[in-house]
C-alpha cells in the first residue's frame, strides 16, 4: 500500500515538475477555455442571452470549454509520454498500473482545476454570474466533474496517443463517454448559478460521483493492457 | 475452419431468409393497423427488434473483449469486432427507423427522447469503436486497445442511460410516450415483433459469422504477404 | 537461469521472433548478434516482460516473468526512456520510486551509479541538451540504478567515444564477474562481442542461427553464420 501511493506521488510528482518547467500545457489550456468562453458570448449574446435561460446557457458554455481544453492538455501530457517512451517504461518497471494510471489522473485533475479556477473567475466577470454566492457547492461540483473527465480522459489519451492519427482520436473516443458527467456537471452548475440548490443538484453530483468511482476503478484495472507495447 | 460449414451453421442464411420473409409479412398483414397511429406504427416491428439485437450485439463485445484479455486468443478479438461492427449496423437501423416513425406520428424527426438519445449515444461510442480499430495497424495491440474500448463503453451505458433519462424528466415532455407496453399488444402484433427479432437475431449471428471468416481470411493473406516480403 | 522456450513473436503481420529457444545461466555474458530486424531488440524485449510472446515462453529462474519480477530486470532501450524535460537526477529519482526503491536509499544511490558512469557533474542538467554520449550513459544509468540481477543492454556502444565505451566495458565486466549477473547485450561489433561475451549467438530472420561459447568460436565462424542466410538475414 505505501509502495503503491508512493508510485502514485512520484507520477504526480514527475507530471507536474515537468508541467511547471514548460506551462505548456496549463497556459494554452487556460486561453483556450477564455477563447471559448468568449467566442460563446458572441453565439448566444452578450451574458449568454437573457432571462430564465441565460443560467443554463452559461452553465452549458463553462464545461464544453472545460472539456474542450482539457482535450488539448491530455494529448500534450501524454504527448510527452510517447516521445519519452514512458509507456514502456513504465511497463517494464514493477510499478502497479493502477498507481500509475492514478497519479496520471490526478496531475490531469490538478492542471482541469487551476484551468477551472479561471474560468468561473472568468464566468463571474464576463458572465455577470453569481459564483461567490455558492462557491462551495461549485467547488464541489467542479471537483466530482473534474475526476469524471480526468478518469475518461487519461485512459483514452494513453490509447489514442499511440494511434497513427495521433490525438485526433481523442474528442471521439472520450466524448460520448463523457456524456452523463457533462449532463450532470451542467444541470448542477446551473441549478446553482440559478438559485435552485442542493434541491436540484444533489442527485446529478450523486451520479458524477457513481461515474467516477466506477471509472476511476475500471480502468485502472484495464489500465495495464494500455501499457504494454 | 473457414470453409466446411457443418450441421446446422451450413443452413443457417437459408433458413434466416425464411424467417426474415415470415417476418415481413407477419409485419404487413398478419398484425392488425394500430388505431391511433395507423400505419407508421408498423415501423415498430423494425424498430424494436433492431434495438435488442444491437443492445445484445454489444454485450456480446463486452464479453469477448473480456476474453481477449483475459486468454488472449486472437478469435476472440475477430469475434468482438464482427459483433462490433454488425451491432453498429442494427443500432444505425434504430436512429434511422426511430425518426421515421417519428415524423408522422409526433410530428418531428427527432425528439430527445431517452431511450433514443441512449441509442445515438451507444451508437458514437460504438463508431468511435470502430474507428479506433481503424486508426491502429499492429493487430496485437489494436486487438488490446479495442478490448478496453469494449469493455469500458459497455460499462457505461447504463450510467449514460440513466443520466439521460433524469435528464428529459427535468423538462416537460414534449409528447407522451409510448403507453401501454408490451402487454397491452394484440397477439397478431406479438406475432409480428417476435417474427422479426428471431429473424433479426439470426440475421445478427449470420452478418457475424460471415464477418469472422473474412476477418480470419484477411489474416491469412496479411500473413502471406509478410512471408512473402521476408522472402 | 533465464530463459526463452520456443518463444514466437508476431509483430504486425511478420513474425519477429520463430520458435526461438536460449538460456543464459547467472554469471554468464550472452552477446546477441544479427542484422537490424533480426530480432535482437524484440528477444531483449521479451525477455523483460515489455512484449508476451505470442507463442512459448520467457522464465527466469524457472518461473513466468511476473510483475515483481520486472524489479530484478534493467533494460537499456534504443528509445529514450527518459523525460527530455527533467535533469538526470530528477528522471533516476522518478524511476527508483517506480522500482520501489526505499526513498532513504534513493539520493545516494543515484550520486553512485552516476559517479561509476562518469556523469557525476552533470546529474542535474535537464536530458534536453546532453550529447548523445551522455544521454546513453544516462540511460544506462537508468537501467542499473536499482541494481539488477538480469542486465539487458540493446547496443549500448552506439553513441558512446572510445573512453565512454571502455569504462561501460568495465562496468559491465564487474557487474559479471563480482556479483554472477546475467548479462545479455546486442551489438553490431563482433570483436567486442568477443571481448566481452562468454557466449556468442546470432539471429536471424528472428530464429537462432549460431550459438557457441566464445572458446569454441571464432569471428571467422560468426561472420560465416551471417553469410549463410542471406535471404533471411535481410
């Protein structure tokens, strides 16, 4: 167990270092979601439109551009990856792939929540939206989504980035996948940007929260056969 | 292997022709016009077979993508993509057939109705399937990436099934749903439905199997070319 | 003893590896000879569990190489298998945790294997701007930091100056000598092969086509072998 969350540790560990060196990957992720959450504004109007629909059409315009960056920051993760050959050496080390897989999802969730920090920021000025009112269940909501996309995303970059097209595969792969957690992160985003509530948010966070653990624990059991070259 | 078909797989096309041929007539003029609907509803005795023969074709990857990684048996990785593919086939006749019936009856091609919502969701992540398999050029690790492809999508149906139905019960219908269930049918309707799921099923294990023996020929010649080309 | 038994290996629709059967004994220095795409790399790769076979089998010590087991393997690649973006130090510390090395033990362990391998100096310069000749030793570096009992080395002269290649030598002689490893290497060069090899073996068209001990043989034997598949060896 301690070998195992020390594997763990030491992939976030080497993720991150090698993120801080470059900020490659944070910084295009980051102006990308601004892109998109500006470029929205422009297809909706101003605010995301007027009225009772405008919570929902911001609430829908935060995780596409959540999700859409995060494509970019997977392929690039795992970009370097391929170059180094850290598939196979990885798989020729007697590390657990679960820890592996794991500390790969966690560093991605790391860079999805610092991209996020700056979107609501971004959402509450551009947006007008009431963040601070409910940061908390935010928080929260962006956490369970976040693991969700993570989860998916790792394991289907790692399959993708060692295809011929390369990352191309990624949106189609991950994306139908990724439907009830993008359901689920909307109408909660939006029941609290609205005022609605726990009320109306409790039971798609409970479901976020089912789709992650029965991700999270699928995968890294299959993880292994991605490894192998 | 691939060619002495023996017993009963040798008059298996033959027999699923005539119960296909039952079936379409069975569909219209053995089971009686529907009252409200009228004709269209006909539509449903393609429909609804389709829908359980690639729920069914589906689970079948699910299964032998199991298997691949667990024995490794290069038959077992053909055999998940013959379902795979013909599975695509009757799930593509569902969102093509459920607007249709669609149209005249609620008056719009597609409504984001649930269980059809599920459907076009299944189908994408079974197109994504496909083009992963498409994408990759070494069989052993394509058989294993693809394997994990199956095997994870199938997990995640019930969860987008669910998400997707709280998701249209949060907003008002548009129109009501189909009442009544199964029960309900008349027996000449029962005759029809079951007549074309047999059918539809052995059409499924025919596409399947003729699938198999092109993949394992396909193999052999890839084989041969390489042997070739080593000289 | 490790060992391939009647081991296949299909990659693509080719089969790089036919019905491939070969021990070495621990204490043993195996050298692997053959053209490119005679598989050397993919038998290298087998024997460190990166590759099944797609027939037979690999054994160390009697049993199927096994997750745990990959702790006793180094394997010096052709790729990289190093972050360009970390320094040497960062890129050993990583792998040492991946092998499930004591954290305690780590630091001095790297200083050490660094210091053996002449790149003491240059631990923390990032992977991106070494020459080629530091990089390899790097690599080597990699492959031997957590002290293995099966040494596999694929090429490892490429790239390195006569100097670097003459304390590699060394290396590897007291790796054999001193601790009865089993070392297997690849090259290309069959008068070092004869310097530092008990054992001689040559691939080709992934099938054993000669096996001798170094006594026995003579480079003049060698290159005959090389010579008498011509089709195969291509």
């Amino acid at each position: 167990m301690r070998r195992f969350f020390s594997v763990l540790l030491a992939v976030v560990e080497k993720d991150l270092r090698l993120e801080w060196r470059t900020k490659e990957s944070l910084f295009v992720m980051v102006v990308f979601a601004l892109l998109v959450l500006t470029l929205f504004s422009f297809a909706f109007g101003p605010g995301g439109g007027s009225g009772e629909n405008a919570r929902a059409v911001q609430a829908g315009i935060l995780w596409i551009s959540f999700l859409f960056a995060c494509v970019i920051g997977l392929s690039r993760t795992m970009g370097v990856e391929r170059e180094s050959t850290g598939f196979s050496a990885m798989y020729a080390s007697p590390a657990d792939p679960s820890a592996l897989y794991l500390g790969k999802v966690v560093s991605v969730a790391v860079l999805m929540g610092i991209m996020e920090l700056v979107g609501f920021a971004v959402l509450a000025v551009l947006y007008r939206a009431d963040v601070w009112k409910s940061a908390g269940a935010l928080v929260l909501i962006a956490a369970s989504a976040t693991l969700g996309v993570a989860a998916a995303g790792t394991l289907f970059s790692a399959m993708s980035a060692r295809t011929r097209t390369r990352e191309v595969l990624l949106p189609v792969l991950m994306f139908p996948v990724l439907v009830p957690v993008m359901i689920a992160a909307v109408k909660a985003t939006e029941a609290h940007l609205g005022g609605a509530g726990w009320a109306d948010s409790r039971d798609w966070i409970r479901l976020m929260l089912v789709y992650d653990v029965v991700f999270l624990v699928a995968a890294s059991l299959v993880y292994e056969y991605i490894l192998e070259e | 292997m691939d060619r002495n078909e023996r017993g009963v797989f040798a008059w298996l096309p033959v027999f699923t022709l005539v119960i296909l041929a039952f079936a379409i007539f069975a569909d219209l003029f053995i089971a009686g016009t529907d009252r409200l609907q009228g004709p269209p509803q006909r539509i449903f005795y393609i429909h609804v077979p389709s829908a359980w023969v690639a729920f069914f074709a589906f689970f079948l990857v699910f299964i032998f993508s199991i298997n691949y990684l667990a024995k490794r048996n290069p038959d077992d990785d053909i055999r998940a993509h013959a379902c795979a593919e013909a599975g695509v086939v009757f799930c593509t006749l569902v969102l093509i057939t459920g607007p249709i019936w669609a149209r005249p009856v609620w008056g719009v091609w597609w409504t984001w109705d649930a269980r059809l919502t599920t459907t076009l969701i299944l189908w994408m992540i079974y197109v994504g399937y496909l083009m992963l398999r498409a994408y990759m050029t070494e069989p052993e690790q394509r058989a294993r990436f693809a394997a994990v492809m199956g095997i994870i999508g199938f997990l995640n149906v019930p969860i987008v099934h669910m998400s997707v139905e709280w998701w249209r019960t949060l907003h008002p219908k548009p129109v009501v749903m189909r009442s009544g269930g199964l029960r309900d049918l008349p027996d000449s309707m029962h005759v029809a439905l079951w007549s074309t799921l047999l059918a539809f099923t052995l059409l499924f294990v025919c596409f399947a199997r003729k699938r198999v023996q092109i993949e394992r020929l396909n193999a052999r010649v890839e084989e041969a070319r390489a042997a070739r080309e080593e000289g | 003893m490790l060992e391939a038994l009647g081991v296949s290996r299909r990659y693509g629709w080719r089969w790089a590896l036919r019905d491939l059967s070969i021990s070495v004994s621990p204490g043993e220095t195996l050298a692997l000879l053959g053209k490119n795409g005679s598989g050397k790399t993919t038998l290298l790769k087998t024997f460190t569990g990166l590759f099944r076979p797609t027939e037979g089998v690999v054994r160390l010590h009697g049993e199927q190489i096994t997750r745990e087991a990959k702790g006793r393997i180094g394997l010096l690649s052709h790729e990289p298998m190093l972050y360009a973006g970390l320094s040497i130090r960062e890129n050993l510390v990583y792998f040492a945790k991946l092998f499930g090395m004591e954290s305690g033990d780590i630091p001095a362990r790297v200083e050490c294997i660094a210091e053996t391998l002449g790149i003491g100096e240059r631990l923390d310069e990032p992977v991106r701007v070494l020459s080629q000749g530091v990089r390899q030793r790097a690599a080597l570096a990699r492959a031997l930091l957590h002290d293995p009992e099966i040494v596999l080395l694929d090429e490892p002269y490429s790239g390195l100056d006569p100097e670097a290649a003459g304390r590699l030598t060394n290396v590897v002689r007291a790796l054999c000598e001193h601790r009865g490893r089993i070392v297997v290497f690849t090259t290309h060069d069959l008068s070092k092969a004869f310097e530092m090899a008990e054992r001689i073996a040559v691939l080709a068209g992934g099938r054993l086509v000669y096996e001798e001990n170094v006594e026995n043989s003579s480079e003049e034997d060698v290159s005959a072998s090389f010579d008498e598949f011509p089709g195969g060896l291509a």
